[in-house]
C-alpha cells in the first residue's frame, strides 16, 4: 500500500501527503531582507508540484542573524506586506506553508553583520570564519524576543505553521552545541543550560503565537565535530520537545565540519538516499512527536519503505525540488519513481538577484 500520498495531521494541520519541502534559502530578497518578485513566481510553481508542505528557507529574525546575502527577512513588521503576499502565493494554488525562522549567530553575513557575536568568545577556525564574542544576557533576552516577534509576523502574514531553525549550526544549534557553547552561566555547560536557550525561544513563540498554531522544528540531531554534539545527545533533545511545546521535529545533522554535512554530495544508489535514517531511529524510540526526515531522498521505494517502517511520518526533500518542484505530482501521476537530482550540489546563484536553480547538466538520467 502506498502511504505516500496518505494525509497526516500535526498540531492543527492536516497534510495532505507525506511529502515536504525542506527549507531551502531562496536567495530572493534585497539587501533589507525584502522578497524580490521572482520568489512569489517560484514559490507558485513549488506549490502547483503537488508538494504536501512547504518550508519557506529561513528568513532572519534579527539583523544581526542574517547568515548570507539575499536572505528574507522577518525581522520587522515593515516586511509584513511581502511575507503576507508569500503566503497568499502558496495558498492561491492550494499549498501549506511554515515559515522558517532562524538566526546566524557566528554563522552571519560580514557584508551586512558587523560584529560577529554567538554563545561564546570564538577564535577563527572554532567553526567561525572571523572572531566572535559572547552574547550578553541582555542580548539573549532580545534574541529570544525577536524569535517571537519573527513567528508573530508569520502567523498574521498567513502561513500555516512556523518553523524554528535549530540545526546546521546556527544560532540554536551553536547553544546546543558543547563545541561552540562554552559558557558557564546558566545557558551553557550543563544539558539542561544549553538547552535553555531553545526551551525559552519556544516558550516566548508560544506566548506570541498560543498554544494551537503549529509550532515544529527543525533539530541538528549530531555535531559531526570533535566535542559537538553525539547522536545520543541529539535523542535526549528530541525526547524534550513534546515536553517544550513543539508540534512535530524535522531531523538533520552536521554544524559545518567537513565530517557530517546536512547536503550530501553524490547520492546515487539506493543505499546512499536516506542518509539520516539512523537519527529517525533514534529519535522515534524517544518520541510520540511526528517526525520529518530530511536528507537524500531520491527514489519512491525508499520514501515508502520508511513511512511503511514507522521510522518517520514525512519524508522531506530539498534538492529534488530544485531540481524539478513538480516531482511530488510525477510520483503521483506514477510517471516517475526517481528524482532527476544528482545531488552535484550546483544550486547557489552564481550572481545577485539570479537565486537557486539546478545548474547540473544532467537533469533527468543518474
Ligand atoms: C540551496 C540550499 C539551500 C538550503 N537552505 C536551507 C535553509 O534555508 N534552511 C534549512 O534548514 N536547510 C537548508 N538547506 C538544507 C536542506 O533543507 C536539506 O536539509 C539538505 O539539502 C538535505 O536534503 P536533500 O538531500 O533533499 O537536499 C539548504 C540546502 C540547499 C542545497
């Protein structure tokens, strides 16, 4: 039987298949952060493909967070107007849409981002391209605020759900993270501690947005660097998210070491796809949370025999629909049963104001 294109509810949202759109920065916006046209035209087009759920890519909560050029921003109520029209443009063809939220912390912007500051002083090569200081407590109460100022907008513009970015090594994942979070106040040092910082982002996300609206996230499960985070760390977050007052969690892993990478290259063969299966795992021993699993899924046998497993509840993809966003309807339409993706990772613009796009030369044939 096919669980494929079977509906799942999570929180207050029913989706009409198995299958999401992971976040994938768009590089849409202008320097403040403001969609440019061509991302309401992308976005229609991912929508009419068939997708159950869309993950915007993160969009900054903060200036100060703002991770690379041409990022969104959902940092002030002047962007409401563009993000109201984003949802609209999802919805018109029939879409879901969460809003992903995020802050770079010492993963930022040094064209636009003067000083580089996360959880902890940070020399170069501590993960950090150009030295970082620690956040004061002050900060970290603005942070935290401006976390749920961002879900707030996005609950007003019109978008389904939110979700907070806790992976990859940004801002959240830095405070998970015992590699970067060197502290020795009550945000860093202990399991608990670090954890603070993501329990009080979504207790203040809950306060602006209520207890219905569907609140996920997306959790870098594993470090892959030498004092990150262990797989077994990563279980005993996911275990405390019901508990923190999320509605579901999308698993990834890696914080930039060249160890553990979030977008793998090369995925070909079968038994490279699913490449975090093992966190999902993990992750379900622990949880009664639905579980998004993100990384190398390229062929509908696999997508299906995880569902089928009970090893996760979605099946998320990001460069397959940068490939082709009408994949989701060809695998209804029983057209094809495999991604055109090579997973060469040729998505990032080469100039200002192009955004992603598949630049691969082979597009349908692996
Ligand atoms: C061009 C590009 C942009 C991405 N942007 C984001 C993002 O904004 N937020 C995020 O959580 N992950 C982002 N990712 C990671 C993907 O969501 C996903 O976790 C990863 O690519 C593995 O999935 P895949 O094998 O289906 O591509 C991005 C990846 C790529 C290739």
């Amino acid at each position: 039987m096919t669980l494929l294109f079977t509906p799942y509810s999570f929180g207050t949202l029913t989706v009409p298949n198995r299958l999401v759109r992971s976040a994938t920065a768009e590089r849409m916006a202008d320097a403040d952060g403001r969609i440019l046209p061509t991302l309401y035209l992308f976005y229609r087009t991912l929508a009419e493909g068939g997708i159950g759920l869309i993950i915007t890519g993160h969009m900054y909560v903060h200036p100060g967070g703002k991770a690379h050029p041409e990022m969104t921003g959902i940092h002030s109520d002047e962007m409401l107007p563009g993000l109201r029209q984003f949802a609209e443009t999802i919805h018109q063809v029939g879409g879901l849409a969460a809003a992903q939220i995020n802050h770079g912390g010492i993963k930022n912007d040094a064209e636009s981002v003067s000083e580089s500051v996360g959880p902890s002083d940070l020399e170069v090569g501590d993960l950090a391209s150009r030295p970082a200081r620690a956040f004061t407590e002050a900060e970290i109460a603005m942070l935290i605020d401006a976390f749920a100022q961002a879900a707030r907008r996005a609950k007003q513009a019109g978008f389904d759900a939110v979700q907070v970015h806790a992976a990859h090594g940004y801002l959240i994942s830095q405070f998970l993270s015992p590699a970067v979070n060197r502290r020795t106040d009550e945000w860093g040092g202990s399991f608990y501690n670090r954890l603070r910082f993501l329990r009080e982002v979504v207790r203040a996300v809950r306060a602006e947005v209520g207890a219905e609206y569907p609140v996920f996230i997306k959790l870098g499960m594993m470090d892959g660097v030498e004092g990150g985070l262990t797989l077994e760390d990563g279980a005993r977050i996911v275990a405390a998210l019901q508990e923190i007052g999320l509605d579901a969690v999308e698993l990834s892993g890696g914080i930039g070491g060249p160890k553990l990478t979030n977008s793998k290259k090369g995925v070909r063969k079968a038994a490279e796809e699913a490449y975090f299966l093992e966190f999902a795992r993990r992750a379900k021993a622990v949880t009664g949370l639905p579980v998004m699993l993100v990384g190398g899924f390229r062929t509908r046998p696999v997508m299906e025999q995880v569902l089928a497993d009970g090893d996760a509840d979605f099946i998320s993809m990001c460069r397959p629909l940068i490939n082709d966003p009408d994949f989701p309807n060809k695998l209804k339409r029983g057209e094809t049963d495999k991604s055109g993706c090579i997973s060469a990772n040729n998505c990032w613009p080469t100039g200002f104001g192009e955004g992603i796009g598949c630049k691969c030369p082979v597009k349908t044939e692996v």
